[in-house]
C-alpha cells in the first residue's frame, strides 16, 4: 500500500461554494500546501467555521475525501452533503473566508497495474472515485465507472466523469436514472462477462461488503475506502476503529485486530477488513 506523507496544516480560502441541490455541495478550497502533496484517495480535516469570536462550536474539524486536486492552481475541490451541524456550517462559508485545514491524511488508492480499473461509488462516496477516474484516464489507463444512488438527485458531476473517457454506468434504486437496483448488480454483470483488472470502490458499507465479496469470488485485487467518526485524523483518539481481519494462511481467522481509518485507510485491501 502507499505511504502517508506528511500533512501540513493551511489557512484554507474558500474560493467557490456552490449548492448543487439536494443538500450537496461543491467546494473549492485555495489550499496550495495541501495540493501539493495529496494524490487520488487521500482526505483531510476541515474546520466547517472560521475561529472568530467566542464559540468554538463546533469544536472538532469534519474529513473529507478530496474530488479534485489542481497542484499548478494550489486548489483543492470537495463534494460534501449536508448532514449535521458541520456540513450545514461549511455549506453556509462563503467566498473568501479562511479554514483551518490539515491535509493530506491517510493512505491513498495504491498504483495497481491491472486493467481494467473497475470504480464503484455510492452516494456521497463520490469524491474520491471521480479523482482516482481522473487520475487513471489521464495515466491512459482503461477505466469503467459504476456510480449508484438512491434517485438521479443523488447522482452529480456526471458531465465530469464523462470528460475523464472512462466507461459510465449509473444505477439507482428507485429506477429514475439508469439500472434500477443496486450499483453492484450492473458491476456483477460485468465480472460475470469476463472483465478482470482490479476494483476500486467507495460508499455505503452494505455497497462496500457486495464490492469485497465479489472481489474474493472473481479473485481480483479490490480497494475499498472506509469511512469512520474521525476527531483528530492523526491517529491520536482512536475513535476511527474497525475491525480487521488477519488471516494466517490456515483457513482460519486469527483473533480480531483493529485498524485506524486516519492512519490505516481509509483505503484498505479489502480482505483486510472483517465485514
Ligand atoms: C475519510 C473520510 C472521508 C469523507 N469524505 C466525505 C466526502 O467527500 N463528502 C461527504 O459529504 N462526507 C464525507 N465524509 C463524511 C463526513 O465527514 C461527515 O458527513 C461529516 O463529518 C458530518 O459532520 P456533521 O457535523 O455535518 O454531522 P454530525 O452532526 O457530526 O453527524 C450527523 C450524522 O452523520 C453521521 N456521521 C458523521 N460522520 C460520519 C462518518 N464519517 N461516517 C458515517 N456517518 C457519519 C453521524 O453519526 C450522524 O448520524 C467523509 C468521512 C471520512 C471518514
Ligand atoms: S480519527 Fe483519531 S485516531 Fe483516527
């Protein structure tokens, strides 16, 4: 797997912060220190509030998984959903206001050779899966994207997927915009025509648990990327923990472990993790 490198922690400006509708946004961050360093599958530690005045409310800063990286312009790009007090808070920053951010954090999508690069995203696990496609197409590397959602409202930034030349295929549960069903089904139907390479995947666990089975039962390389309530992203709280698998090689699983999202992932080799 790759290494950490050494984040750096940035007065990050807001340069454009966009509703995309549906509680989703779009996020550019003038955050040159940040740029420089992070690659397709890193995240980073955002405070959704400048500090000013006497609150620190919200006291812990959010993760969140970079969309786009321009190291040339010193800007990041986020795609984040409303859920709680944070995101609200960062929805409401606009143009111009500084935030404390520290990035990059954890371990980024590994450089595996195997053709095709199979993405899987779901919902608000967007993010990272748009940037590996951007970063794979422009290696010239073949790339089929799978991206899922409950409705078409959950479906974004499909005009940028498209501009990366990877194959697209859109599922949703209710039916309203491409396969109805779950993103893993069109993606199982793929891997049962006889594609190969490696899988790449992030979104909901339920999404993640059908990617890995599906990995061991067609014996490919696959990559999830986990999520975890995270407060420090540096390894120190440990309140990003799950449980991981060790295998001995003896068939049988040896006692349970623990990793750290922040520091171990949040890209694991899915055999890895017990699910
Ligand atoms: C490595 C990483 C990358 C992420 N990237 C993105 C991204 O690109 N875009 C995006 O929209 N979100 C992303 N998230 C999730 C995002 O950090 C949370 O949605 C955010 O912290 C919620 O903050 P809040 O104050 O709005 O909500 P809170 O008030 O803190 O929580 C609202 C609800 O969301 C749940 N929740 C909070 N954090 C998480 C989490 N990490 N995983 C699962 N449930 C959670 C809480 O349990 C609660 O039910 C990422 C998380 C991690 C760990
Ligand atoms: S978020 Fe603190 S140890 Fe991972």
């Amino acid at each position: 797997m790759s290494r950490p490198v050494e984040p750096k922690l940035e007065a990050a400006e807001v340069r454009e912060n966009r509703a995309l509708g549906s509680g989703y946004h779009l996020l550019s961050l003038e955050a040159p220190e940040v740029a420089a360093r992070a690659a397709a599958g890193h995240f980073l530690m955002l405070a959704p509030a400048p500090e000013t005045g006497p609150s620190f409310d919200p006291l812990l800063p959010r993760p969140f998984s970079f969309l786009a990286r321009d190291p040339a312009a010193g800007q990041v790009q986020l795609f984040f959903r409303t859920v709680g007090r944070g995101t609200r808070l960062l929805a409401a920053q606009p143009p111009g206001t500084r935030l404390r951010a520290l990035g990059p954090l954890g371990r980024p999508w590994p450089d595996v050779p195997a053709e095709p690069a199979l993405l899987v995203a779901g919902g608000v696990g967007m993010p990272p899966i748009l940037d590996l496609a951007t970063e794979l197409a422009a290696r010239g590397r073949a790339v089929e994207v799978f991206y899922g959602g409950r409705g078409a409202c959950d479906l974004h930034l499909l005009d940028r997927f498209r501009a990366t030349r990877a194959s697209l295929t859109l599922a949703t549960d209710d039916g309203s915009q491409g396969w109805r069903g779950r993103v893993t089904e069109p993606l199982e139907a793929r891997l049962a025509d006889g594609a190969t390479g490696c899988l790449y995947a992030c979104g909901p666990t339920p999404m993640l648990r059908a990617v890995a089975r599906l990995g061991e039962r067609y014996a490919l390389p696959t990559y999830v990327s986990l999520e975890a309530p995270m407060a420090c992203g540096i390894g120190v709280c440990r309140g990003c923990a799950v449980p991981a698998r060790l295998g001995d090689g003896s068939g049988h699983d040896a006692p349970q472990s623990y990793r750290m999202v922040c520091v171990d992932g949040p890209v694991f080799e899915a055999g890895e993790v017990a699910w």
